[in-house]
C-alpha cells in the first residue's frame, strides 16, 4: 500500500470535531453530532477505522456522504479501513483468510462487504 499525507489547514474560528473508531456505528455517530450541535460550521475530522465490525456500515457510508456535500468533512484510514485495499492490492491467499476473519462471526462483526454483498441479493 502506497503512503499518501496530506497536509490540511482548518480555518481560523471553526470548530473541528475529531472522531475515531466509529466502526459502522451510525446511531452513535448520529447520536453525537446532534448532542454536540453540530452544524455547517464545524469541520468533521473522522480518525480512523469508520468502518468494519459494526452493524450500520452501510448507512453510515451513506450518511457521512450526504453530510460531505453540505459540511468539510475529512476521512484518515486507520487499519479496519484500509484491510479491503490491503488484500486486493497482491491478492494472496493468506490475504484472503485474513478478510475471512471479519466474516467468521458475524453476529459479533459484520463489515461493509457483507452489507453491500446481502443489499444487492449476494451471500457474502
């Protein structure tokens, strides 16, 4: 996986709220937001592992990309984000088993593949 930085400037008098480790939550991620007031004001910072292991992953996806079109919203990878481009960039069979362990329970762990696999009337 190629490293890729890049370097941002908040504007002054803006708030940033920084969130991580969401894991397809969205009721939690929703939760906050609207606890906190946020508005199109505020800058959105999402740290990290946004998705896998919850259940809500793919209405989380759809959510933050309506939120993008009205508010700044950034996106850092933290691994859970990055294990799909991880296992498809040198398509290994250990690459394979790995991502295989996130679907080995799903009543504990249930990742945005399934989810999208499940809406369109594929078994994942």
């Amino acid at each position: 996986m190629e490293l890729r930085i890049q370097r941002v400037t908040f504007p002054k008098g803006r708030r940033v709220v920084a969130v991580s480790d969401i894991h397809g939550w969205y009721d939690m991620l929703k939760g906050l937001l609207e606890k906190i007031n946020f508005s199109g004001d505020d800058i959105l910072v999402l740290v990290g592992d946004t998705f896998e292991k919850g259940k809500q992953n793919l209405k989380l996806l759809r959510y933050l990309m309506e939120l993008s079109k009205t508010n700044d919203v950034y996106k850092v990878l933290g691994n859970c984000d990055i294990i799909y481009e991880d296992i498809f960039e040198e398509f290994t069979r250990e690459k394979v088993q790995s991502l295989y362990k996130y679907r080995i329970r799903p009543e504990r762990s249930e990742g945005i593949m399934h989810q999208m696999s499940r809406e369109v009337g594929m078994d994942a």
